[in-house]
C-alpha cells in the first residue's frame, strides 16, 4: 500500500497546534463560575447522576453530613454480589461466565437446562460470516487490536441482512452474536498480526462447540490448543470481574450515548471498544505491566520494602516510570477502602503464582498496594483512602496464564460486552431520550470580516502553509 505523504512539514505543523492552543484554552475560573461538572464528576468526585439501571450497582461509600464516608468496596449484578456468584461456581467446579452472562441481559439466573440451552447457543453463534477472515481480519492489519477488533465489529454491520432495526428481537439477537464471536475476532486478529507485524507463524483452530468463551480463547491463542482446567477457570473468573461495573464508566456509558440517539447495535458496541482502549480506563492493566517492568529494571530485589517505596517514590515525582507521575492500578472513582474484583484477583493471582514459581512477583504487586496510599500522602500531601483496583492484579494473571499484553484490553472487551449488551436493551426500552448534555458558550462576540478585508491576516499565515502551496 502507497504511504500517506503529510502535505504539511513538521514545522509548520508545530505553528499550527501553538495556534491552536491558544485558541480553545479555557480557564479553569470558567468552569468555576458556570459550574461546569467536568467529567460529570460532581465536586466531591462522584458521578453526576444521569440515569437509572437495574443491572448493575457499583458500592464504595456512603454519605453522611454531605461528606463521603469509605467502606469495604460491593459489586452487584442485577442485586446478586458478585462475590457469592464466583464462590459459588468455583464451589462446584464449573464455568461462570455464560451465567453470569444470561442474569447480565436476560435478568434471571438461569436454571440448568436455560444455561445449557444458552452455551449451546453462544457456541453455535461463534463462527464467522464466510469470507469474513479473509475479507475483513486478514486484510488492513492494524497494531492494535482494539482498533482491529471496532473494525470487525463495524464490518459485522454489512454481513447482517437486518442491521438497523432496533427492536428487541432484533437486537436481542445482535448482542448474542457479538457476545459469542468477540474470543473469536480478537484471537484472529491477533494471529494476524503475529504475522504481518511480528513476523512469526499464525494459526487459525475451529470452532470448538464443547468449549465455552474462556477455554475458547485459550484454545484460539495457542498453537497447541492445549490449556490445562485450572488455567481455564482462572481466566473464567477474570471474565465474570470484568463483565459489567455499572453504568457510569466510561464505555458503558458510550454505549448508551449511541444507543440512544437510535443507532445501530454495530456502532454502539464499536464506540464503547473505542471507549475501553484509552489508558484511562480499559487500556490500565497493560500500563500497570509496564510500571512493572520499570520497577524489575530499576530496583535489585522487587520483594524488599524498602527498595519498592524508592521507585514509588521517584514515579510519584516523575523521576521513573513513564513520566506521568501515576501509580498505575491504583485508586478508584468510587471504590475507597477496597475494589472487589481486585479482592478476588489478588487471592486467585497468589495461589497461581505459587504454582507458577513466581510468588516474588506476586511480593511486589502486594508491595505496590500497600505501600501507595502512605507515599502519595509523603509526597503529595494526599491522604484520602485509595485502593488498588482491578487492573493492578488483572494483568499480571493474564501474563501468568501466558496471554500476550496485545490481548489484555481486548479480552476485557470479550468479557465487558455482556454488560454493554444489557444497557443496550435497558436504555432501547427506558431511556426514551437521546442523551444530550449541555455545553455554555463562552467565546467573545466578533463581527463577521469581509474576505477581501482579511489580508494582514492572510499573510500572517503564509508560514504556516506549505511553500509550494502557496498562490
């Protein structure tokens, strides 16, 4: 394919966006004086309340005296705690997800022969359109597989001989598809990049229908299928964490932005994997990976406190790390005293680690989350409670279970479109508005100038366009 020539120089480039800032900066005063709830966060840093859900409640504090008061952190799917659906399943021995998945859009636990008749169903759903590989996975490969991933998602669209209608029918059988096909697309796309990108072998498996969405994606990643129980169920229980949180974070939130304006199923759940990838939300466990490794390279034994405070330290001051100056995986919008899908994880990640010989990793990670909150208040002078969150123990299990860091985010996606499909369907049957904030305009009143009037600032530009496109 012909390389895209930038018309315009880096230098003039670098004048532009100078321009450019320039002209859309805002005081923070203004957004005092109009109070503007950036981030829909009110001023005590909780979400401004936009809606009302039967599917999800996200618990980390309570309010008295108009202050917010820490507790121990509560995740409930359709009012069931989460805690007790995956001590349950893990009780018996069997997978969850698919479960977890049916209370997620349908409402309901389901009864044993509902859930057998729903596996069956996701798994008959998983195989692609035909050509679909070769038209849409193979080609235009991309270096991230979330991009790859909305992509296909979008192509999905013109493989639908029904794609608009909304109703619940309709949608109904969209979101199952999706929910089936995700380990599928994310595991081929990967493939592919393996070879057009890393230059190393790629292979496509088949379908198997005995499988459900976590032995699936082991299955599909590796070259010889094979996975051991205990591998599975691990990744089973990341899954059920990751499926639903409400429907204030950021991509769920997407999805019923799109959902409401009447859109199709494709375009909702595309912007929502737009959504998850950002670092800020989704894209977090791979960066807490990376934090990681600054810390192995820097620090000579990971398990020792001492040494482990010094590096938080220096990446609190911007002195190591990546720069930013956070500490990834931990702290949360809601959560204060505990996450608890990072409760759950952290009990699943230590046991792991002991049978994988890497309990001195494990050490580290613990470290992290221990001693964060006493540093940033030495630091920063920041004393409010902070808890690690599920991101700071996600990654390394996915790295434990030998899943490559380019599937981390997308098999967040895998797991989180169960919950994004069960907002869809509430907000298509009670939203009833399409959601519309409100901006203030606060741009200075200017007469409009005739073009022929405009020449000092004609040529005030000349820098900026490109010499050989100049009249």
């Amino acid at each position: 394919m012909q390389d895209y020539i930038n018309p315009i120089a880096e230098k003039d480039l670098s004048s532009l966006c100078e321009r450019l800032e320039k002209k859309n900066h805002i005081d923070n005063d203004f957004f005092w004086k109009y109070g503007v709830k950036r981030g829909l966060r009110n001023a005590d840093g909780t979400g401004v309340m936009a809606g009302l859900t039967r599917i999800c409640s996200v618990d980390g504090y309570y309010m008295e005296d108009g202050e917010r008061v820490p507790k121990e952190g509560v995740l409930k799917f359709r009012g069931i705690n989460i805690n007790d659906i995956i001590d349950s399943c893990r009780k018996e021995d069997r997978f969850g997800f698919e479960e977890l998945t049916h209370l997620l859009v349908f409402g309901t636990l389901p009864t044993s022969g509902q859930l057998e008749a729903f596996r069956s169903i996701l798994a008959e759903c998983r195989d692609l359109p035909d050509t679909f590989i070769e038209d849409e996975i193979m080609k235009n490969v991309s270096a991230d597989i979330m991009n790859k991933l909305s992509m296909c998602i979008l192509s999905m669209y013109s493989y639908d001989k029904n794609p608009d209608e909304i109703s619940l029918q309709n949608v109904l059988r969209q979101c199952i598809q999706l929910i089936a096909q995700m380990p599928v697309l994310i595991s081929y796309s990967y493939q592919v990049k393996r070879r057009k990108i890393y230059g190393k072998s790629m292979y496509f498996h088949p379908n198997n229908k005995n499988y459900g969405t976590a032995e699936t994606i082991l299955r599909f990643i590796r070259s010889d299928k094979s996975f051991t129980h205990e591998e599975a169920m691990l990744l089973d229980t990341c899954l059920m964490l990751h499926a639903e949180h409400g429907g204030g974070n950021n991509s769920t939130f997407a999805t019923r932005v799109l959902t409401s304006s009447g859109t199709d199923t494709y375009s909702a759940i595309s912007a929502a994997i737009g959504s998850l990838k950002g670092p800020r939300h989704g894209g977090a466990n791979a960066k807490v990976c990376q934090m990681l490794r600054f810390m192995q390279e820097s620090v000579s034994d990971i398990t020792d406190e001492g040494q482990v405070a010094d590096f938080l330290k220096k990446v609190i001051n911007r002195q190591a790390g990546d720069g930013s100056g956070l500490i990834y995986g931990m702290g949360h919008a809601v959560y204060t005293v505990s996450d608890p899908r990072a409760v759950v994880l952290k009990r699943e990640a230590e046991k792991f680690s002991r049978l994988c010989g890497r309990e001195d990793e494990f050490k580290s990670i613990a470290l992290v989350e221990r001693l964060t909150p006493e540093i940033f208040k030495q630091e920063k002078g920041i004393g409010k409670r902070m808890c690690a969150n599920v991101d700071l123990y996600s990654g390394f299990v996915y790295n434990m279970l030998g899943i490559p860091e380019d599937l981390f985010t997308p098999i967040f996606a895998a797991a989180r479109i169960a919950g994004w499909s069960a907002h869809r369907i509430e907000e298509l049957l009670t939203g009833g508005r399409i959601i519309r904030p409100a901006y203030k305009n606060i741009a200075v009143p200017k007469e409009y100038i005739p073009l022929d009037e405009r020449i000092e600032n004609y040529r005030s530009m000349q820098q900026y366009i490109p010499s050989d496109e100049r009249f």
